[in-house]
C-alpha cells in the first residue's frame, strides 16, 4: 500500500512539472508572438554647413552674421506594433543636438553651451477598417505626424506650418511634417482614391499654448496616378483655452483697438502632376522623377483694421495673404533619388514674426520697422523664397543636400534669454547650406 502511495504521489509531481513546462512554453510562445508583430526601425545622422547669409537673435536688421558654421547630429528610433490588422500603434523617438546661434559672451555663459534634445515626433494609435474595395475608415489620436503635403521638400505645408494673424510662414531642416497632438478621422472611397477627413489638434509651439485648431481636408488622386490634388481649410485657435490672451484683449486698450485676435481661418490647396505616368514605360526613371506640383494658401479671410496705422504702410490686402508655391523633381534617372527645385512667392509687406509688434505678449499686429532700409526689404525684396535638394541613397545610406532661401528659424536666444520669434534669413540675399550623411536601421 505504501508502495502504492508512493508511485501515485511520484506520477502527481511528474504531472505538475509537466504542465509547468507546458505553462512555460506557452508564456514564452506568447512572448515570442507578441515581439514578432514589433517592428523597429530608425536612423542616425550627422549634419554640418552653414548660414552664408542671415540673423540671429532681436528683429528688423539686427545681429547679422556671415559664414557661420553648424553642425547637428542626432538619431531616431521608430517601434511599431500591429497586434491586429485593424490597429496599429507607433512610437518614435528622437535625440539630438542642438547648438544655439550665438556670438560668445561673458553674459550667461550656459546658454551657449552645446545642448541636447529629446523629442517625441509621434506616439499615435491608428484604427483602419476596410469595409471593402469601396469604404475605408480610418481613426488616428496622440501627438501625430503629419503633412499636408507629402511631396514638398522644404517650402509649402501651409495649413499647419503658418499662421494668419499676424502672417507667418515657417521651415525645419530636412523636416516637412507637423507635430499635431489630437485626433484625425479620415473616410477613404473607391480605395481610398477619395480621401475625406476632419481633425482636431492643441496648438504646442506657439503662445498661447494649446489652443485647438480644427480642421478639414479632401484629396483625390485619379486611377493611373497621373494628377493628385487636394483642400484643406483650418479654423485656426477655434477654442481658445484664454480668451484673454487669444483674443488679446489686454492689448486692445493699449493699442486702442477692439477687433484684434490671434484666430483666424485658412483655406490651403495642392494639386501634383506625375508626367512619368504618361509613358507606357517609365523604368528609366526613379520613383521621384518627373513630378511637378504646386501648392497656394489663403492666409486669413479678412483684411484687419489693425495693420500699422502709418502713412507709408501697406494697406490691407489679401493678396498679401496668399503664398504661392511650385515644385519639380528633375529626372536624375536613378542617378539620384531626388533633385528637387521648390520656389515660393508671397508679397507679405511685413516680417514673418508670429510674436507681432508688441514685446510684451503675443499681437496678431505685424511689427512695423522703424528704419527705412529693412522696411522696403520687407515690403519688396524679402518677397521670393527658393530651395534646391539632393538626396542619394547607397544601400543604408542617404546622403542628401540642399540650399534654400526658406523660412527657418535657428534655436537662438539673447542676453536675456528671450526666445526668437522672427525668421533668421530675411533679406533676398541671405541663404544657408547643409549636407546631411544618414545611416537607417
């Protein structure tokens, strides 16, 4: 009897570690399946050139600089999961340098120390249903990547890279989308040919903060690829999370006027013209050959009674609100992946300073150059943007360049730590240079 005991007791214990094993098989193949639907990807880079031509900190004509070396490096990590086929989850991270633009000096020191930078470009959760080859929908919410324009290189994107009042226009190096944190909804039709979508986003990177921009969009791209086109129109700082600050009206006794505000609305437009798709052989061309578009925006419907109130000042216009932009990529036949020429006009007669004329908090009032040489410029010779770029992928590698009279604004700061609000190259003969050396995972 005890032998029996015995021999059942042993089968118990040889059973239980059986099944533990089995338990851990199990948790080790549902680990294994959940890393394998995480994909990661990334990039390194270096970049180095130069401002030939422009300004650093304070507005108008101040602090010029010529010949003024940089240098970036920095690097990317993209993680995506994709559980189901219906979401999908991707996180980007992105560290790198960033050098301030500044002349040294014994006033605070730090700041002209190199510094870094951690950023958060996306973190979004994406739903995309496909009801069949006719409807689609798709829901995507967090801090979204996002371009109007997907074929620009430097210039265009208006919707979200501007503001109305007061005017602006703005550019990144190598870098076309917005970071948008809201939520965007999106109506696909006859595989996704049509595209209709509506989004809500928080205002991050400018005062005041985070208010909400909506917006809607539509494109249609005909069945041989041939024209692509499409319209947006954005009810920019729709809600305003302080009136008092939205809608200036601290301001309004100080400058005597009641009707200023920072809202406005934009209506922006694209259309893409892919001529290689016209040849019933285009092997010879790269992916980006041949394409040529055009982008143009209304910047703000009303003409506003609060533009500098000086005899020699430009009246309201609207054309004055209306920048106009053409794009084409050269063939390179796959000697190169991109040679891409972009030129911009927008007869804008003031600076492109989101800030506005006032010192002490954000105007929707366009600061007004008291000297004579740097009005005229911003009236008539600050009017044509361009930009040139390169790119050659070998493998891993890209390496890209590119030259461009654009809209950028440097990471400065003055002796008293006051952020920059106007653009740095603001003269018809300023510029900036940079080459770009990129390995991707």
């Amino acid at each position: 009897a005890d032998e029996s005991a015995a021999d059942e007791s042993a089968a118990d214990e040889s059973a239980a570690d059986e099944s533990a094993a089995d338990e851990s098989v199990t948790g080790k193949s549902v680990l294994e399946k959940v890393s394998s639907k995480i994909s990661l990807s990334g990039n390194g880079h270096i970049m180095f050139g130069q401002i030939a031509s422009g300004h650093t900190h304070g507005i108008e004509g101040a602090n010029f600089i010529k010949k003024h070396w940089q240098n970036f490096y920095g690097a990317r990590i993209d993680a995506v999961s994709q559980p189901v086929s219906w979401f999908t989850s991707k996180v980007s991270l992105e560290l790198g340098s960033a050098w301030p633009v500044l002349r040294e000096s014994t006033i605070m020191k730090e700041t002209y120390k190199l510094q870094y930078r951690s950023i958060l470009p996306q973190a979004v959760g994406i739903f995309h249903f496909k009801v069949n080859d006719i409807l689609s929908f798709l829901i995507e919410s967090g801090m979204m990547e996002y371009a109007f324009n997907p074929e620009v290189k430097n210039l265009g994107n208006y919707l979200h890279r501007s503001t109305a009042y007061p005017l602006n226009l703005s550019t990144k190096l190598d870098y076309i989308y917005s970071n948008l944190m809201g939520i965007r909804f999106e109506t696909g039709l006859f595989n996704e040919r049509w595209k209709i979508g509506w989004m809500i986003n928080s205002i991050l990177n400018q005062a005041p903060f985070f208010d909400m921009n909506m917006s809607w969009y539509m494109s249609y791209i005909t069945r041989n690829k041939v024209f692509e086109a499409g319209v947006g129109l954005m009810a920019e700082r729709v809600m305003a999370i302080n009136d008092t600050l939205t809608d200036c009206i601290r301001l309004r006794s100080t400058l005597g006027d009641t009707t200023l505000t920072l809202r406005g609305q934009k209506l922006n437009g694209r259309l893409t013209f892919d001529v290689k798709q016209l040849f019933d052989n285009n092997s010879i061309f790269g992916a980006n050959d041949a394409k040529i578009y055009t982008e143009a925006a209304i910047l703000g419907f009303k003409d506003p009674e609060y533009y500098p109130d000086d005899t020699l000042a430009p009246k309201p216009d609207l054309l004055h609100r209306i920048p106009l932009m053409i794009g084409i990529n050269l063939p390179a036949f796959k000697i190169l992946d991109v040679f891409n020429i972009e030129v911009e006009w927008c007869a804008y007669p003031y600076s492109f300073d989101w800030w506005g004329a006032t010192r002490q908090a954000p105007s929707p009032k366009p600061h007004l150059p008291s000297d004579s040489t740097m009005r005229d410029n911003y009236e008539n010779k600050d009017n044509f943007k361009w930009s040139f770029y390169f790119k050659k992928s070998i493998s891993k590698f890209d390496v890209i360049a590119f030259f461009a009279n654009d809209h950028i604004r440097y990471e400065t700061y003055n002796a008293e730590s006051q952020f920059f609000t106007e653009q740095s190259l603001r003269t018809r003969n300023n510029w900036h240079w940079y080459a770009k050396l990129q390995y991707n995972l």
